[in-house]
C-alpha cells in the first residue's frame, strides 16, 4: 500500500471511529438523555458567565435557529440556562447549570485523555512534526469550509463582495 493510500485509510478511520467512540464515552448512564451532538453544545457555551447565542451558533457553524431548538432541549434538562441582556433585550446569554457544568468537565476530560494517549507515545522531537501535521488539517479543514460557504452563497444567487 502506498502512502498516500495508507494515510487516507487511517484518516478516514481515524475520523469515524472518534465520533462513534466518543459517544461511547462520554454518553454514560449519568448523561444518557443527552446526545453527543447536546455534549458539543454544551462545550461550545463553556464555563463561566455564559455566552451570547450568536457566539455559541458561530462556535458551532450553526444557525441561531438551529442553536435555539439544541438549547431549549438542554433548558428543559437542566443542562443550561438562559436570560435576556439587561441592556439589549434582544442578547440572549446562555449558561452552564451545575450539572451543564459537570457535563461540560466530563467530556473534557475524554478529550483530556485522547490527547495523551497520543502524545505520550511520541519523543520531544516527534511532537512539533505531529502539531505541524494537524494544523495543516486543520488548515485544510478551514479552506474547504470557506469555500463550501462561498459556493452555498453563490448557489443562493447573493453576490459575493470583492475587495
């Protein structure tokens, strides 16, 4: 197998099994009326004093539409809160509740240990070349994203602005 191939193969892999296992992982008998997509929201609006649906949607490459249906599935669990800007009625600030909270640190923690199993497997001088490698995924990730959107918003007749 050459490797380009073998690269692919891991790859793609690599990619289907995160998603399945994590779900495994992190969606214990403690979170089972949650989805892993509920978990992913729930790390998007973070600890602290909570974010502004619009913060929380771009985090996810979402609509707030689609934010506001996710989010009032984990108000009715008790997994977040929400409350009106006192200054603009129409902010609408998101907030972990202390169980939102305890899921939040739960999956964190999943994503702690993946993380070292993979780095403590590689030598000091192997973990540059590793971040080197992902950042250029990662890059490769945000270049294809731009341009799925400036096709969508070409497809949806708006004119793109050029500068």
């Amino acid at each position: 197998m050459d490797t380009y191939k073998a690269i692919n193969d891991i790859l793609v892999h690599l990619f289907n099994e995160i998603w399945a296992l994590e779900e495994k992982a992190i969606i214990t008998k403690e979170f089972e009326d949650i989805t892993n997509n509920d978990m992913h929201v729930i790390e998007a609006i973070g600890l602290g004093e909570g974010n502004n649906m619009s913060a929380i949607a771009k985090k996810l490459n979402i609509t707030v539409g689609s934010l506001t249906t996710a989010v009032n599935s984990l108000v009715n669990k008790k997994y977040v809160t929400r409350q009106r800007s006192e200054r603009d009625r129409r902010v609408v600030y998101v907030r972990l509740t202390e169980k939102g909270e305890k899921a939040y640190y739960h999956h964190a923690d999943f994503h702690h240990q993946m993380t070292q199993a993979v780095v403590e497997r590689l030598s000091g001088e192997e973990i540059p070349v590793l971040m080197k490698t992902l950042d250029g995924l990662s890059e490769f990730f945000r270049k294809y994203k731009n341009t799925e959107t400036e096709a969508e918003s070409g497809e949806n007749g708006r004119k793109k602005r050029t500068t």
